[in-house]
C-alpha cells in the first residue's frame, strides 16, 4: 500500500469526491450484483446446500488489498480502487451478516446472524490500507524524485512478494473433515470459476456501458471480479463465526486461482482497449 501511495497524489482522490458516479456504480455492482449473481449459480449447482452457501459468502467479501495491487499493476484507476476497498470494509458489517443470513436461510433453511467486529475492522482499514498510502503520497509530494525511483524498483518487489503470499496460502490449506477432498475441489471448482468470471464481465460491461475512461474499465472488473477468500475462509470455518468447514471449500479453491484470472482478463482487457 505505500508503494500504491507512491503512484499517488492528492487531487487524485479529489477527482473522486468531484465525480462519484464511478464509485456508486461500484459499490452497487459489488454489493448486489455480484450476489446476486453468486445466488444464481448456487441455485443451478448440483452441490450440497452448505457449499451453495459457501459460495455466497464469497460474493459477500470484496477484494480488500489485493484488488489494489492487481488494479495498480494494471495501471488501472487505483484512487478509485482504493476508495472503494475504503468505503465496503465498513459497509461490510452490515452487508455480510444480511447476506450470509440469507445465505443460510435459502439453502439450508437456517437462521444465522454473525456479528463482525467493528472496531478491529475499522482499524485494520487504517493501519493496512489508509495509513501507508498516505506515506507513500507524502513521500511523493515532498520527493517526487526519490518516489520515482523508489517505485521502479517497489513494482517488481511488490509482485514477488504477492506470489509468495498465494503460494503460501495454496500450500498451507487444510483438507479438513473432507474424505476425498480433491473430487470435492474439482466439482467446486467450475462454479466459483464462474462466479470469478461472471462478476469481471459485469464489471466490465456496465464500465463500457456508462462510457468510462480506460483506467477505469480496467478497475471495475477487478473490484468486483476479485473478492476475500481469506475472510469468506475466516466468516465460514472459523468456530467464532459459522464453524462450517464444508462451507469453506468454495473459498479455499476460489483462491487458489482468482488472482491469476484477474490479471489475465485485465491484460486481455487492456489489449483490447488498444485495438
């Protein structure tokens, strides 16, 4: 996130407050379509309800950080990535206890209202996210020249270190309870892949649709394609929260291979742009 701030300057966001339609639009796409869409594909699965749940949580847990990464090296808009990672980590505490809810009570005919907890969240949000992009835009506001040069190098750490961390989750997942945890992956894994790819074409679509510029149809497909498996993963398996492992799987294989088809489908995108 420093490394972001040092792509940055502050009239970046300012643009933002100044034409807010790009991040309604966003935030709407993120917090109804793309459940909506994750309900649809539950509805025509041929899985066990606790899965189909499991895939709606998943729709419930925008991208946090790594739609950031992803959107900055893309050169995507990351102002506008940023504020909406911003502003849906707190609209998450109302919309995934109601999506999860609803979850719940449409496939497995169950009441379940978790609480998140506020205050952690919210300051996660300051101390990973907002804290040190501003460092890095104070950097680049007093030194523009060392940022410069700090940020060449920054973008190829940035993307080693990303890999590192999805290696490691890929690694260090847990079969769990499953008996043949690979047959239930494999027949997991053609629906979360299309809830994946769903949710960047709609990102996409209404982008082209409302005439946004390049950067932005870059960044929309991102943000509401590439969702927290690490948290649908937490809200799910967790004894705090749902204690369900089966309702985890489809989070465990959904991040497995969502942040290479992000990048793909952005450079798929980007080329396409161009022609």
């Amino acid at each position: 996130m420093f490394t972001l701030g040092l792509s940055l300057r502050f009239r970046d966001f300012r643009r933002i407050v100044e034409q807010p339609k790009p991040l309604l639009i966003g935030l709407l796409s993120q917090m109804i379509l793309l459940p909506g869409i994750a309900f649809m594909i539950a509805h025509l699965a041929d899985l066990s309800p606790a899965i189909k749940a499991g895939i709606v949580v998943i729709a419930a847990c925008p991208g946090g950080a790594t739609s950031n990464l992803i959107t900055y090296h893309l050169k995507g808009d990351v102002p506008l990535s940023i504020s909406l990672t911003s502003l849906n980590s707190i609209i998450i505490l109302v919309t995934i206890p109601l999506i999860v809810f609803l979850a719940l009570k449409t496939f497995m005919h169950e009441s379940g209202f978790i609480e998140l907890p506020i205050k952690d969240t919210i300051f996660k949000i300051f101390y990973m996210i907002l804290i040190p992009t501003a460092i890095g835009m104070t950097v680049r506001r007093f030194y523009p020249r060392f940022a410069n040069e700090v940020e060449k190098y920054m973008k190829y750490i940035t993307t080693i270190l990303l890999a590192f961390v999805f290696a490691m989750v890929v690694f260090e997942k847990d079969n769990g309870g499953s008996d043949n945890p690979f047959d239930i992956y494999l027949k997991v894994a053609p629906y979360v892949f299309a809830l994946n790819v769903l949710g960047m074409i709609t990102g996409y679509v209404i982008a082209r649709l409302l005439r946004f510029n390049k950067k932005k149809q870059i960044t929309l497909p991102v943000e509401v394609g590439i969702q927290n498996s690490a948290l649908a993963i937490t809200i799910t398996s967790s004894p705090v929260f749902l204690g369900n492992y089966d309702m985890a799987i489809p989070a465990l294989v959904y991040g497995l291979f969502t942040f290479f088809n992000a990048v793909l489908f952005g450079l798929i995108i980007k080329k396409w742009l161009k022609a």
